[in-house]
C-alpha cells in the first residue's frame, strides 16, 4: 500500500480528532462491488456481455484525468485525476446518469453539491452496499441492498460541532497509526465536509469514520465532526464497504 505524507493527513483529517496531530497513513486497495475481496464488474464493458446486474449504486473508477463541471456540459469548476490526495485509486459515488454524463460526489464540491464528468473518462461499477449513520442514535449501520449485516456504535460530533447531514461517498480506506493513537488502526475517508468548526481552528475539515483513542467517547457526542468507532468494528467496516460506496447521515 503506498504510504501517505503525515503533513497531508494532518491538512485533511484534522478536524475530526482535537488537537493530537495524526499519525501516517496508507491507503488502502480499493474494492468495486460489496463482496470483500471481489473481482470487480463492469457495468456493459463489452458488447457481447450477458446484460449487467442491476446494482442499487453506481461507482465510477476515474480512467483519464478529467474536467469537472457544475452541469453536463457546463462551467468548468476544476479537475479530478486518477488517485485521490491520499494516493488511493479515485472511485466516485454516482447520483445520476444523463446523456453521456454522470453526476457524482467528490470532496472538491461543498456538502449537497454534485459534480458532473464525461462518462466516457470513467469505468462503471456497481454496488448494494450502503453505510447509514443515525446521528442521534450514534450508531452505524452497513446494509446489503434492504438488509442490514453490521451494526456499530460510534462517537458523533458533539453539540457544538455537530456531524453533518447528508448523502456522502468513501473516498479511501487509511492505514493508520494503530491501537492508541488518534485515529486508531484504520479509517474510511469520506467526501463530506465539518462546517461548523471551532473558531480559529487551523486543521482541516474532511469528515472521516475512524479509530480513536478515547473508546470511551464510543456512543457519545464527542469529536468536532467525524464518526468514531473501535478498532475491531473499524476493521470490519473496511472489509466490508467498497470505495465509492453512498454514505447516508441523518438526524
């Protein structure tokens, strides 16, 4: 796994652990249906192909660098490339599909505001898997199409500083710095963005479920932002939610 610079973990991941600054990390092979360890498949890669699976979310696997645009054809609003900043391959959460353009979620847009590429600059895959957090339930749950397989309890933003609503996408699964340190074993990076920031804050502001080294914290109002879980649930969760896979918070 290629490894990550601390210094750009620190830019991205800050925001969700206090003042401790977070250890390397390494991102993590990406995996493009829900089956750990699956081979990937396309959706109509060949012509001859037996026709897809009708997946419940589609994920798109940059191929070439691309423009990014606010409609299908529209005002360029920047680029996107074939790895994201951690190193990791760069899947994206599809939310619709028109024309020869697909309508995505990336961490370059701010919270609820979607994006749009050439179909044509992506590989599609697909998957039923989903992760849905109950914010004030605090708990995270992986459900398979209609059935839930894993549930576990995390720490959500604290009063203050509460987790953000809405649909996000995972972007990349980190290795991080292990048992004890601030953002335990692992993480699953996510799209989403902390609005609501303490004042004067100079970390970052990327919303990620990871380790902690407060299991206390597990079940509570606790971080700036972020969702908190062990490092047993985490190492489950990365098993099993593809990268790409929709990200659903709710009240």
């Amino acid at each position: 796994m290629r490894r990550a610079l601390p210094l750009l973990l620190a830019v991205a991941l800050a925001g969700c652990a206090g003042d401790e600054a977070p250890p390397r990390a390494a991102a993590a092979p990406a995996e493009a249906t829900g089956t750990p360890d699956a081979t990937p498949e396309p959706l109509g890669a060949e012509p001859a192909a037996p026709p897809a699976p009708r997946w419940r979310h589609l994920v798109a696997r940059v191929k070439e660098p691309s423009a990014f645009r606010a409609s299908p054809g529209g005002k360029v609003l920047g680029r996107i490339g074939r790895t994201t900043e951690f190193g990791g391959p760069r899947f994206l959460g599809v939310t619709g599909n028109r024309r020869g353009w697909l309508r995505i979620l990336i961490p370059e847009r701010p919270n609820g505001e979607h994006a749009w590429i050439k179909k044509e600059r992506a590989r599609l895959f697909g998957t039923d898997v989903s992760v849905h957090i109950d914010r004030s339930r605090r708990r995270l749950v992986v459900r398979d199409d209609d059935r839930a397989v894993f549930r576990m309890p995390v720490a959500v933003g604290r009063a203050e500083h509460p987790t953000p609503l809405g649909r996000y996408a995972v972007t990349d699964k980190l290795e991080m710095g292990g048992p004890g340190t601030t953002y335990g074993c692992c993480a699953l990076a996510l799209t989403g963005h902390q609005t609501d920031l303490p004042s004067g804050w100079a970390g970052g502001d990327r919303l990620a479920v990871h380790g902690t080294s407060d299991p206390a914290s597990i079940g509570f109002a606790a971080s700036t932002g972020c969702l908190r879980g062990s490092d047993r649930d985490l190492r489950r969760l990365l098993r099993l939610v593809p990268i790409g896979a929709p990200v659903f918070v709710r009240a």
